[in-house]
C-alpha cells in the first residue's frame, strides 16, 4: 500500500475541519483573552479574531462534519456523550451559560458599562448604530451569532429534508434582519428600537400604556413610524395571529419567526432529546403556560385601568406588577431558566412551560386550526425515535402506535419527529377544515387486519 492511500486524518475529518477547528480555538481564546481586559485596549484585532474568525472556524467545521456523511439523520450514540446526556460536561456548561444570563440581566452598570468584552463588539455597534456596543447588542450579536452559526449546521444536518432546510433558513432570516439588524438601524436614525418579530403577549410592554421604555406611550410619542408599529403590534397580535394559526397551527410563529424557537431549533438542536415525556410533565406544563398568560392578560388590562383613572385606585400597584412580571418571568424565566438551562432540560423549557405567546398559540391551534400531523400506524414499528426527538415533551409514538392524529396546544411543527422517523410515518398536513381532525386515520390497520374506525 503506497502512503499516498492513507488517510491522514481520523475518520470523520479531514484537512479542513482541522483548520476550521483550530480557527475557532483561536477565537475562543481569543474572546476569554479580551475579556480579561486586551479588548478594551485592542478591541478591533479582537473583534476579527474572536467575533469574525472564531465564528467562521465553528460553522465551517459543523457543515463539513455533516456534508461528508451521507443525508439523513443518525440516531446512534446520542445518549453516550456527557454533553448531551446531562453528565459532567453539561453541568459545566450549563453552568457556564446560567451564570451569564445572570450576569447580563442583573450584572452592575458600572461593570457592564466598561466591560472589555463589550468592547470588543464596538467596531460592529458602531458600523450598524454610530455608537459604542453596551450590554444589549453584546447580547443580541452573540445570540444572533448562535443561530447562523448553529443554524448552518442544522441545514447541513436536516439537508435531505426540504422542509427542515427551508425552515431553518426562515429562522436565520428573521432573526437577522427583524430581530437584530433593523432595529439597529432605527437606533442609529434616533427611532425606537422596535422588533417587528415580537409582539404581545410575548412582548407586552408594546401595548402596555406608559412607564417606560418600549411602552405604548413612549412609541407613540416617536412621531407617525412610532404609531404605525403600534398598528403592526395589535394587527399582529389580534388579527394576523389568529389567521395564520388557522390555516398553518402555531408552526408560522413558533418555529419560523421567533428568536426564541429560532435559538431552540439551532444552538439548541443537540439537546432536544432531554425534554420530559412524562404525564405528569404534561400536566405542570398546561397549569404554568396557561398561568402565565392570564397573568400577563390580567397585569396589561390592570396598567390600562390604573392609566385610565390616572392611578386614583391601584396607585403604583400595576407597575410593581409589571416590573415583577420583568423580572420573574421575561429575565428569570425566559433567560435565565429558558436558556441556561438547556444542556439539563432540553431546549423549550420556556416555550413549553411559560412563554404566553405560545400559550395563545397553542389555545388557536387546539381548537381552531387546520393544522395536524397525521399518522399511519400500520407502518410504525414503535422505534421511539419520534417520541425522543420531541422537543415539547410530546410522546409521538404513543399517537403513531393508535394510528391517531396528533392535535396539541404544545406542538411547534417543528417536523423533526416526521424527519426523524425511518418509515414515514407521521405528516405535517392542514386539512380543509379543523373540525376533522381528531377521528385521526379513518381505517385502522393492526396485525390482525384492518377495520373502519366508528
């Protein structure tokens, strides 16, 4: 055998995954470098390094683990690695991202405010706003940052599946440009820096009436572009939403505009098989979900009752409320809890147990809507993998096994579990109507035969 045959390189890499890897442990070390203090002082050579190299390192290398491989998703050993199988790694890590969640929401102005770290993102803050970076573009760079990153990789992994790639192309879109990069732009022109992604309930203080920043009175007093994203706001929340979750379920939101689904389905891909299956799992998500939203719905009608009456009654009640509501559930909950702990419970715990958009959502989609994953029993060969790779705990094969139609609140179509499964068994489909859907398949096949369902 000549040497000119043999590969150099481990199974699984080659040439270039070894460069990309090694560019992406230069920005790595690079960015805990600079945050030590250098990219207060250098923060244009640590920028390319550890915001542009360190980047491109881990999304070359993600694609190219992938695209050597043959399409289609493999299965084996995802529960025999500490990181996704919540061992010692995950523990670390999952440390690691809680701690700076806490920081960033709760951390002192003064550190915040000459943070080397921050730094390090001024070129880029002051090419998209004229303006130095603080704490919240350093935050909305890097969560963007994850999803093009990660969701690279998700294409490169889901390629053989249309819908998948099609999918995670419309969370990167809308996360870059209508979560990040326009209101940016506003910023910079002296506009409110409005997300045209969020709306309530998911972001309430749009329609809260005033007491601060974001509120309904603040944007109206930004001119005519102030009241027309007011308009946006409510025909999203009140007309827009419900439509489009009639004839497409909560998927249209849920897992193709929302950051936090978007972040979910990217960064957090390789951690969707840790969410709880259990019933009882089931039963705390529905009392929480459904809690938070009538919290939320009771707390912006109370705000506009105590504005209405010039605060003669509740005083500052419904703002301590409000500020409340911040704290626990937008910072603590969504942030926090949602994100940090991703390598513990799975990558939804805040869309599944406390997000209220998605508690609307999921009422819409219940009762009202099209939308619903159609199963054929005869083929399922109970193999489980459906039920594995739910992110929003749902036991799909359970349904698959009873040749039954899978209508939940909770269900994002996200489509994995129909990626995921070997026979096609399960379909994403919106029939003509929403009143069909849960007779399921209307024959029902089994070893000893088939018969029509009554």
């Amino acid at each position: 055998m000549t040497h000119s045959l043999v590969n150099p390189y481990p199974a699984g890499q080659d040439a270039v995954q070894r460069i990309a890897l090694g560019a992406f442990a230069i920005g790595l070390l690079a960015l805990v470098i600079a945050a030590f203090g250098p990219g207060e002082e250098f923060p244009q050579l640590f920028f390319w390094l550890a915001v542009v190299l360190g980047p491109t390192g881990g999304a070359v290398y993600a694609v190219r683990n992938f695209l050597h491989r043959p399409a289609g998703v493999r299965n084996e050993q995802v529960w025999h690695r500490s990181l996704f199988n919540r061992g010692m790694v995950a523990w670390v890590f999952g440390i690691v991202l809680t701690g700076f969640y806490i920081a960033l929401y709760w951390g002192p102005d003064s550190y915040w405010g000459s943070a080397a770290l921050v730094r390090v993102f001024d070129p880029l803050s002051n090419l998209l706003t004229g303006s130095p970076a603080d704490r919240w573009f350093l935050y909305g760079a890097v969560y963007t940052m994850a999803v093009l990153v990660m969701g690279l990789r998700a294409i490169a992994k889901y390629r053989h599946s249309n819908y998948q790639v099609v999918r995670t192309g419309s969370i990167m879109f809308f996360q870059l440009g209508f979560a990040f990069l326009i209101p940016q732009f506003l910023k910079a022109m002296d506009r409110p820096e409005f997300y045209f992604s969020y709306f309530w309930p998911l972001k309430p203080d749009y329609l809260w009436p005033e007491g601060g920043y974001y509120s309904f009175q603040w944007i109206l007093d930004k001119g005519g572009l102030g009241l027309w994203m007011l308009l946006f706001a409510g025909v999203m929340t009140f007309i827009a939403t419900p439509v489009l979750t009639y004839f497409f379920g909560k998927r249209w939101y849920c897992s193709w505009v929302c950051g936090c689904g978007g972040l979910a389905n990217t960064a957090g891909d390789p951690f969707r098989q840790l969410s709880d299956k259990s019933l009882k799992a089931w039963k705390v998500e529905r009392w929480m979900i459904h809690s938070v939203l009538l919290i939320i719905i009771a707390i912006t009608l109370l705000l506009w009752v105590n504005s209405f009456l010039g605060g003669s009654i509740l005083g500052n009640l419904s703002h301590t409320l409000s500020k409340l509501y911040a704290f626990i559930i937008i910072q603590a909950f969504s942030g926090v809890i949602g994100v940090g702990f991703y390598p513990l419970l799975g990558t939804r715990v805040w869309c599944r147990f406390g997000c209220p958009m998605a508690a609307y959502l999921g009422i819409l989609q219940k009762y009202f809507s099209r939308f619903r994953i159609t199963t054929n029993g005869g083929q399922c060969i109970s193999c489980g993998n459906c039920s594995t790779y739910c992110e929003m705990g749902i036991d799909v094969k359970a349904y698959a096994q009873r040749g039954e139609n899978i209508v939940r609140a909770s269900c994002v179509g996200c489509g994995i579990c129909a990626t995921v499964c070997p026979r096609g068994v399960l379909k994403l489909e919106n029939g003509p109507t929403h009143r069909d859907r849960e007779v399921g398949n209307p024959i029902v096949f089994g070893n000893d035969g088939f018969r029509l369902r009554p």
